[in-house]
C-alpha cells in the first residue's frame, strides 16, 4: 500500500489494483504521470500522406478550414488538434490526404528502413493504419501483404487503404501458423504489432480498465511469443523485424524480446537511434503523456546476415 500513497483518488478509482501495483512496479519514477495522462482525452492526431501533401502544405489546409494544429514532435508526418473534430471536416479525407493516428504509431516507419523492392509484412495488421504509413513512406515496394486472423477486421484494412489509393496483399490467417499460410518467399521487413494488454492505450479504451485482468498477462505474452518465432522463420536473412505493442508492461516488451534473442542467436537488438521514448536494455519505451504520445514500445530485431560456404 506504501507504493500507492502519493496516487491521487481519481487515478487510484480508476484503475484495478492490479494494473497499479505492475505499473508502479515496472515505473516507480513515472507511475503517477501514467496514470494522471491515463485519466486525460487523448490527442487527436493526424498522418499527412506525403504521397499527396507534405507536412506544412497539409497544415496550411487545415488553417485555412479554421482547424488549429500543430506539427508532432518525433513522427515525421504527424499533427497533433487543438481539439477533436469529425474526419469530414478534415480537408480532403475522404481523398486519402491524411490519416487519423496517434504519434506513437507513426513511428514504426522509420525502424523498419523501408527501401524500393523490399517485401514486407505487416502481421496484425488491422486496422491497417500502419499498412498506409508504410506505403506512404516507400510506394515502391514490391508487395506489402497485409495479414491478420479476422476477415473483418481485415476489411477494414482493405477500406482505408483504398481510400488511400494504396495497393496491398490481403492474407486471412493465424500470424503464429506460417505453415497454413505462408508461400516461403521470404520477407525483408515484418512490422508485427502484437495482441498485448493495450495498457498504454487506456485513455483511448477506457473498457479495458473494466475487462482486462491480471491472469491475461501470462496469455498474451505467451501468444506473442508463438508469433513472434513463427514470424522469424519468414524473415531474410539480413532483414528486419520491429516488434510493436501499445502496452507499458515490461513482460510484453523488454522481457519479451530478451527472451526471444535467449532463444534466437541468429538476432540482435539494434539500438534504436531516436530522441523519443526511454532507453531500456533492448528496445525504448514510450509512456502515455497528457500533452504527447500514446503508451507504445518499440524493438528492432536484425536477422544475422546468410554465411558463405
């Protein structure tokens, strides 16, 4: 209880004991601003698609429509509102010149070093707003296949990037069963956004606070796991995994990948060379903010390079 003293009452009523003894725990320094941004409105933000607009020529849009905003500190094509407003009155939506998405989850782009004829894989991929930013980012790949378990979850990936004008793959199939789905060819770049407990993500899904419990933990690190070894077997040789989950637990992120390179010694963990988030052992971590990004973690994985003989 000692750990809790210093909470203030409106964040110790909303959140379960439960979550509030692993995030203090896991960030003792940090825990009351977690939980005070947690109990805030999350900022609207918004992807510019430079394949149409760049970043200043969108905001120029937006002034001239009365919507104030300013430029997202790390994510390169990223807005932040001054205040929420309806898609429709965003200048030119509906003809796919921006994107609504928080900061945090711009920033797998860059991690993934996207180059022309690169196939890349983007696991999870529903709802598909990081399938845009990466086809936005380099329009000249040579196939981005879209995947996720849920057909209609899927749909709707194949909805926004048509309203993008933006050309994908889409595979219905169980990210941790390659085998029922995979053609063998593999992939230079995998972005896998994993299932995870969303707790860095709770101002946007305050439901979670009543449905996620402490036994989901161990399950859904368990989860990610499977698929994060099945999704090394469809990796190049040389190429690029970036491992992604709107969670702040540590058994989702810095834990899971440690565990993964114990098992994998054919990877290593990059330094991610980035002003954003908190540097842990492998990976940075970037916690909920009242003015700032969503809860996220970041890790790149390299696949050793094949040897001659």
């Amino acid at each position: 209880e000692a750990l809790f003293k210093d909470l203030p009452a409106d964040a110790a009523s909303a959140h379960p004991a439960w979550l509030y003894k692993a995030i203090t725990r896991a960030w003792p320094e940090q825990a009351n601003a977690v939980f005070e941004a947690n109990n805030t409105h999350p900022p609207m933000c918004l992807r510019v698609n430079q394949q149409q607009h760049s970043r200043d020529a969108y905001l120029a849009k937006l002034s001239a429509a009365d919507i104030d905003a300013t430029t997202c500190q790390y994510a390169p094509m990223g807005l932040r509102l001054s205040s929420p407003c309806g898609v429709e009155a965003l200048p030119e939506f509906f003809a796919g010149a921006v994107s609504v998405q928080d900061e945090a989850a711009q920033l797998c782009t860059r991690l993934l070093e996207l180059q022309p004829g690169q196939r890349v894989l983007d696991a999870c991929a529903a709802p598909g707003g990081k399938s845009g930013a990466i086809l936005e980012t380099e329009p000249a790949l040579q196939e981005l296949v879209a995947l996720d378990i849920d057909e209609g979850r899927l749909e709707r990936v194949a909805d926004n990037l048509q309203r993008l004008d933006l050309r994908a793959h889409y595979q219905v199939a169980d990210a941790a069963d390659p085998q029922a789905w995979w053609d063998s060819q593999a992939f230079d770049r995998i972005l896998l956004d994993a299932p995870c407990s969303a707790t860095g993500v709770l101002r946007r899904n305050p439901d979670i606070r009543l449905h996620r419990r402490a036994s989901d933990i161990p399950e859904l690190v368990s989860l990610q796991r499977r698929i994060l070894d099945a999704m090394w077997q469809c990796l190049a040789p040389g190429g690029i995994l970036v491992y992604a989950t709107c969670s702040v637990l540590p058994e989702e992120n810095e834990q899971q990948i440690a565990d993964f390179l114990q098992r994998h010694d054919d990877a290593h963990s990059a330094a991610l060379d980035v002003a954003w988030g908190i540097d842990r052992k492998v990976g940075r971590q970037l916690l909920p903010s009242n003015e700032g990004a969503d809860g996220f973690f970041y890790a790149k994985l390299v696949k050793a390079a094949a040897t001659g003989h």
